[in-house]
C-alpha cells in the first residue's frame, strides 16, 4: 500500500470512529427492585472507553511513519497495529457481552456501585466502529509489510552538517548562530574616540 493511500484510508477510518463514538452502542431496561424498570444506554465513549484513544494513537503512528526512516517506521507501524487492535477487542466486548457493559451504567446512573441486571442489545453503531478498527489494523498490518518500498524522507529542513569557512579556512559564525550562543550581531562597539 503506497504511503498517500495509506494516510487517506486511516483519515476515513479515524473518522468513522470518531463519528460513531458519540452515537448510541447499546441499549437496554435495567430490573431493579426499588427503581423498577428502566432505560438504559450507553454511548460508545461510555461502552467501550479507551478505544478512540488506540484509535487516535494508531493514526498517530501512520503519521510518524510517514516522516521517519525505514527502520523506525517499521517499528511505529508495528506499534500503530498493536493500538488498533486493542481498540478492535475493547469494541468487541461491547458485542459480545452489552449487557455486561450495561450493568455497571445502569448501577452509575441510580447512585449505586456495583451492576445492576440489565437486558440489553447493541446498534448499528458499534458494528460501523468495529469495522473501521478491523480494515485500520488490517491496513497497518499491510503497510508494515510494504512501507520498504515507500520513498526515503525529505532532508529539506534537517540542520546542516557542513561548517562555513572563512577565506582563511577559520570557522564563520553566522548571525544564528551567534544569537544560539548569547551574543547579538547587531551588538557593534563603538569607533575609538580619536
């Protein structure tokens, strides 16, 4: 996958997540003796916390790799994948067990720790989520296998190694670098009173 592409689909991806985790991921009715019945949901920040974080922390990583060498970026790439996975089994959970996830909301909501009994189901929500962290570790994982073939990165504004010589060969600082030192090159003494 080249490097451009690569940028774009994890932008759309973020995005998706992004979009999804303020939207409703389960709801459901709470059974409490004292309450009675009630609603219950949750949305994706509260059913699965953490997961925008590996997200944004795997989108973050393309974007280190696109800077970088070829050694390092393998290794931010690696990185990017293990983050978007995480984010995948945190989604995962809220499919697999809403109710488990409901419980301790519903327990929050009333005033009360633990969790309460709750028949709940997930939306359309997470599924959109769980697919957009599944094609971003995906896609980590296939630019970690073909990110050798992306170009090297522009020296454009790395610091220059080469010193600057005077006409004698002695080294000429340049106004940057006397301001680095402490000194001002607009600092001129005054001309000898003669």
């Amino acid at each position: 996958m080249s490097r451009g592409r690569t940028l774009v689909v994890t932008g759309v991806l973020v995005l998706v997540v992004v979009a999804t985790v303020g939207r409703t991921w389960a709801t459901g009715t709470a059974d409490d003796a004292v309450l009675g019945s009630s609603a219950v949901l949750a949305t994706g920040g509260q059913a699965a916390p953490g997961a925008l974080a590996l997200v944004l922390a795997a989108a973050a990583a393309v974007v280190a790799a696109l800077i970088t060498r070829p050694v390092i970026r393998r290794i931010v790439l690696g990185i990017g994948a293990l983050a978007a996975a995480g984010a995948t089994a945190i989604i995962l959970r809220v499919l697999a067990d809403p109710e488990g996830v409901l419980g301790p909301i519903a327990a929050k909501a009333v005033g009360r720790s633990g969790a309460l009994a709750v028949r709940a189901q997930t939306t359309g929500w997470v599924v959109a989520a769980l697919t957009a962290t599944v094609t971003l570790t995906v896609l980590l994982l296939l630019s970690l296998w073909s990110a050798h073939r992306w170009g090297a990165t522009s020296r454009t504004y790395d610091a220059d190694d080469d010193t600057v010589a005077g006409a004698r060969g002695e080294r000429v600082w340049s106004d940057w670098d006397a301001l680095s030192s402490g000194h001002d090159p607009t600092d001129v003494p005054d001309a000898p009173l003669t």
